[in-house]
C-alpha cells in the first residue's frame, strides 16, 4: 500500500501535464465544486512503458542477485 500525501501528488500532476505526459479537463459538480479529470496521453504511455521496462529489468537484475546470494549460503 502506498500513503500519497495530497500536497506531493499535484506538483507531479502539473509537471506531467507540462510535459504532455497527462491532460486535464475542469467539470463543475453540482453548484461550486469542480472536479479535475485526468487522462494519459500517448506521449505519457510510452513514457510510462519506458519506466516499467526498466523496473523490470532492476528487478531482473535484483532477483538473480538475491538467487545467487541464497544459494551461496
């Protein structure tokens, strides 16, 4: 489980939608409220697909790491 705090999470927002990673769209609930709704855009994808490769292969790498480790003892 992760705790995002609501102050860290929109800086990363604005900057991904800077980037053109994410876009936003403004809805007015009921009379006052409005709500933000994020989409990913492509862009955003494949920057997305780029970072869980390299998870992946950290984690890859990682794995065989602690196999080795193990069978050493």
């Amino acid at each position: 489980k992760i705790d995002i705090k609501e102050g860290s999470m929109y800086p990363v927002l604005y900057k991904f939608e800077d980037l053109g990673y994410i876009s936003s769209e403004k809805k007015l609930v009921g009379k006052r409220m409005t709500r933000i709704y994020y989409h990913l855009e492509p862009s955003g994808k494949e920057y997305l697909e780029g970072i869980y490769k390299e998870y992946k292969e950290m984690t890859s790498i990682i794995d065989t790491f602690m196999e080795e480790e193990h069978d050493l003892q």
